[in-house]
C-alpha cells in the first residue's frame, strides 16, 4: 500500500498527459484518517465515472459500538451515514473543472425507505463507503491539479463531516438508531398477536403525488377504528396504538378517492423500513408479503397454475403450464403460484389491477356459462383455502363487486381517509344477499421442480477477445427493468421495487446465478437458496465478478429475486 503523498508524486507526475495514463492510479492509498482505493478509472471524461471507495476504522469514525451491534442497527447507520455523505459531496461536485464529467462527486441517492447498499457497509471492525468521481480533463488531456484538489482538499473534509461520530448530530442519530430498532419489534410481535399489518394511530398515508414519495402536507392522520385497536410494546417509544390487521382475508372498501389504494401502498411498502418524517414510520407489514397483479404479455414457464386455470380447450397441461404472452388470468394464477413458492404468506392485490375474470364471476355470468365451460376458478373461490390450507393470509381493495364481502373476515371501510370495521354490519347483510353455491376443485398445493437453464453464450467475432464467449453485460433501465446480455427482464409490475439500486442488485444476481449457480439440474427455489447464503455471508459483494463492488447497488428481498428470475426468458425447465 502506498500513502498519500505518493498519489500526490504521481499526480504530478502525469499532469497534462494522455487521459489513459489516469489507470496507473489505479491501488490503495493510506491517508491521515482513512484509506482510499481507486478500484476503477474511467475510460476518458465522457464515461462512466471512475469507482472509489474509502475505508476508516470504527477507532477512527468513533461511533459507539451498539450502533453497528448487529445487522439492522449496522444498516440503519450506515443509511444515515450514506445521506451525510450525499449532503456532504453534493457541495462540492462539479466545483472541480473540466470537460465531461470532469469533477462529478456522487454517491447513492436514499429514499423514504432504509436499504442496505453498496454505497456504505458496515463490519465490526470498519466503514466502507463507496462512490464516484469524474477524474477532470481538459478535452482529453489529464488536469491532476484539479484532480488533486477534489482528493486532497474536498474529500477529506467531506469524510470528516459525514462519517466522524463528533460531527454528527447525536440525537438525530440516536433516534434513527431506535426508530430501527421499535420498527423491528413491531414486525416480530405481528406474528406472536396473530396480524400480518400494523398501522399505528396518526401515521400519514397520503403522499405529496404520484411520483413523490414525500408525506402529503395538512393530510388527514389515520387513526385506527376501536375494534381493530391494539397496542405495540416499543422498546425505546414504550406503547404505541394501532389497527391491527389479522391473519386472514381482509377486505378494504370505500368509495372512489377515499383512501383505499392509499393504505394498500403504504401496507405493500410496509415490508421497509422508513426514516422519521416519512408519516409511515410505524406502518408495517410481513417481511415477506407480496404484491400482486395481473401482467398481460407475461412470460410463464413450466408453473404449475392448476389450483386456479384447469381443462383447456386445447388440452394444454396446467400443471406444467408454459407461455410467451400470458393473458391477465393467466399471468395473475402464475404470480400467485410463484408467490407461494418464493415463501410469501401474505398476498396484497387491488382489483384495480386484477384480472377481473380471474378474481370473480357473478351469478349471471355463472347462468350463462357453466362450470363445466370456464376452466378458470376464481380467486373468489380460493382464497379461504389459501389461508386455511397453506396459511396464506389476503389483503384485498375492492370496489365493484360485493362477492368478496362473503369470504372476508375482517372489512374495513375507508371513509375520507378514516377506517372504520364494518365486519358486523357485512356478515349481517351478507344473508340478505346470498352466493350461488359453487363447488371449487379440491385444494392441493401446487408443485414445483422447476430447473433453471441457460443460453450458452455466443463466441466473439472480432476485437481482442475474438473466439472467446461473450460476456454478460447489464444495462439497467431504471426501477422498470434491465437488459442482460440481449435478453431483456421487465420488472414494472413489481410494485415493491423501490429502488433503481435494487434492480441493479437483481441483474447483478441473475448474472452471477447464470455463469456460477445453473447447472440444469438445481431448481430455481435451490439457486435462491444458495444466493441467500451468499448475500448473508458476505452482501452483494459475493456477485460482483471478481473485482470490487461499486457503489450503486441495494439489497432486494428474496421475493423481488424470485421475481426477476421467473421474468428471465431464457431459463426453462426440464
């Protein structure tokens, strides 16, 4: 390892040279209170920015130790210090000149919600944090001068500010430390209280619009109905009131723009963490709960859909079901099945966004055409089985059709933003309105064995690495997707997507999995079994191709994995 003032000699050293000799930078150098690497240098000033990354020592950032005990406080700083820092850097990008992107400084931008990212880890012995510089040119002509002053001036102070414990702001740390820690013992009391959701009194739901994330200012504060009222036992808030949604099928209902998509939203996200001021602070869901929808155009490979989808026309095996263009039943069945397998055991669903035909067929349309004419049984019909047989609980939004009144065990009405249980007053009415007795098929859990393939690569035709397979290159299209290699996965159904890191982590996974984990013979819930492993063991780290992980990637959960796996459409099963 080289010091500091051997990257200053060779700075010099280069100054006003052909951009490319900035790669000979490329190493580790120890600084006064931290070690800095350059683990990737820029093509010329127009690419993609060079990758840093700094280390520091628990000794040296001075952070007590209670606050990296274990993995959730250890997440919880190092999102906080990951915002210190973009506040930090973001006064300081682009002050150093050049062409290009000459100058930029940029690390992870954080939302509402509290992600593990590459951006910043913590172990028990230091702090890495991760980001970008644009190393300054002039045309293409290397500027070390200005590249002196963003590492030896702008950087220093920088870290000081962001990740040194006596610059930060105790209290305000302190206290995200154990909103983290009361978020957590709420998610493991629902289970012990027989819930699947907590929506704690004068939470705000509502957000400032459709594509800002932030609370909508003078909104009305949810507030629980009594009936549903329960306490939550915090361990630094001490007792807290909240609706308690039980295990089950519960119904939201209500009138257009009441409230109803509102609180599905903040329950389908309720699976995070959030920082303090988000209102939905202590809105919290299932770790493992899962949004679902219908995808029309889907594509579906080897699921077995028979608990909902039986006796084709054309004599096509449900049980091992395969599509390139799913209809919206078909793809919302495959959701569901691929839910149960990736361990989920709470289904969230709007009907807004349902297959209509999949979720229920009313009395008239069941006169017209009979059972023995529609190979489809509904969602309707399923749902009791789901929770009684697999343990399975739904969370519905209904808004047109009054059938489900009839399976729910809990309906809640949402009224201007304000909930109120109308349990009673449903099942007293439901006898005036009786269901057209349909007998299901018998319930039996669908079976999986589905085995990943994969393309073989193709061989280079030209350049320096002709004759030799072609890599795996991603190229990622927002929080809607990514292009691996030419095969694209397309993501934008997956509403519990919060983050343009996320899907970056999945390609990342994906590739990793298809070049070291396919093997035609492990099933798809094995592969994730094992990138499981991985990620606990040692992060995404573990998928990052041999060289060092960049900043730029955040944690998905094991659902979101599963997802893009079965979005992949190069993988089949045998």
């Amino acid at each position: 390892m080289q010091n500091a003032s051997d990257l200053k000699t060779q700075l010099q050293a280069i100054h006003r040279t052909s951009y490319p000799a900035y790669k000979s930078l490329k190493g580790s150098y120890q600084f006064r209170d931290f070690i800095l690497h350059i683990d990737h240098v820029q093509g010329d000033p127009f690419a993609s920015p060079s990758h840093i990354r700094i280390r520091l020592s628990h000794k040296t950032a001075g952070f007590p130790a209670t606050y990296y005990k274990d993995t959730l406080t250890r997440v919880t700083l190092a999102d906080y210090l990951t915002r210190q820092f973009e506040a930090q850097v973001s006064r300081y990008t682009f002050r150093a000149k050049g062409s290009g992107k000459s100058g930029l400084i940029s690390v992870s931008h954080c939302g509402q919600e509290v992600l593990s990212r590459s951006a910043c880890e913590i172990t028990d012995k230091e702090i890495t944090a991760r980001f970008f510089i644009g190393f300054p040119a002039n045309g293409r002509t290397i500027n070390a001068t200005e590249l002196e002053k963003i590492l030896f001036d702008f950087l220093p102070v920088c870290i000081e500010k962001a990740f040194f414990y006596k610059n930060t702001d105790h209290r305000n740390l302190e206290q995200a430390i154990f909103l983290a820690e009361d978020q957590e013992s709420i998610r493991s009391q629902l289970k012990k209280k027989n819930l699947v959701a907590f929506v704690a009194d004068h939470s705000v739901l509502p957000r400032e619009s459709g594509i800002s994330p932030h609370p909508l200012k003078d909104s009305v504060p949810f507030m629980s109905p009594q009936s549903l009222r329960v306490p939550m036992e915090l361990p630094h808030e001490g007792t807290i009131y909240g609706m308690g949604i039980p295990a089950g099928i519960t119904l939201i209902v209500g009138g257009g723009y009441h409230g109803k998509s509102t609180l599905l939203n903040a329950l389908e996200l309720g699976v995070y963490n959030h920082i303090a001021g988000d209102g939905r602070e202590y809105v919290i869901t299932d770790a493992n709960a899962l949004k679902l929808r219908s995808e029309d155009g889907r594509f579906i490979r080897n699921v077995d859909i028979s608990l909902f989808i039986n006796d084709l026309p054309n004599k096509k095996d449900t049980r091992c079901f395969s599509t390139e263009d799913a209809s919206g039943s078909t793809s919302q069945a495959a959701d569901i099945v691929e839910g149960i397998e990736a361990g989920s055991k709470v289904f969230l669903l709007d009907e807004d966004t349902s297959a209509t035909n999949f979720m229920v067929r009313d009395t008239f349309m069941q006169e017209v055409i009979s059972r023995e004419k529609e190979p489809i049984t509904p969602f309707l019909e399923r749902a009791r089985d789901l929770y009684e047989k697999a343990g399975i609980s739904t969370i519905l939004v209904a808004g047109s059709s009054g059938a489900f009144f009839h399976i729910a065990d809990t309906v809640i009405q949402m009224d201007s933003y304000h909930p109120v249980d109308i349990s009673t007053k449903v099942r007293a009415l439901c006898g005036k309105y009786p269901l057209t007795e349909q007998k299901a098929p018998a319930f039996s859990m669908p079976q999986s064995h589905r085995i990943l393939s994969k393309k073989l690569p193709g061989i280079r035709s030209h350049g320096r690495g002709a004759g030799k397979p072609e890599r795996l290159k991603i190229k990622v299209h927002g929080k809607d997707g990514f292009l691996l290699g030419h095969e694209n996965v397309d993501l934008r159904c997956i509403e519990q997507i919060v983050d343009t890191e996320q899907t970056a982590a999945l390609g990342l996974i994906l590739k990793y999995a298809l070049e070291n984990l396919v093997d035609e013979q492990r099933t798809v819930s094995e592969i994730v079994q094992l990138l499981s492993k991985e990620l606990q063991k040692k992060g995404l780290a573990a998928f990052a191709d041999g060289s060092s992980l960049p900043c730029g990637y955040a944690v998905p959960r094991i659902q979101e994995i599963y997802s893009c796996f079965n979005r992949y459409r190069i993988p089949r099963t045998i």
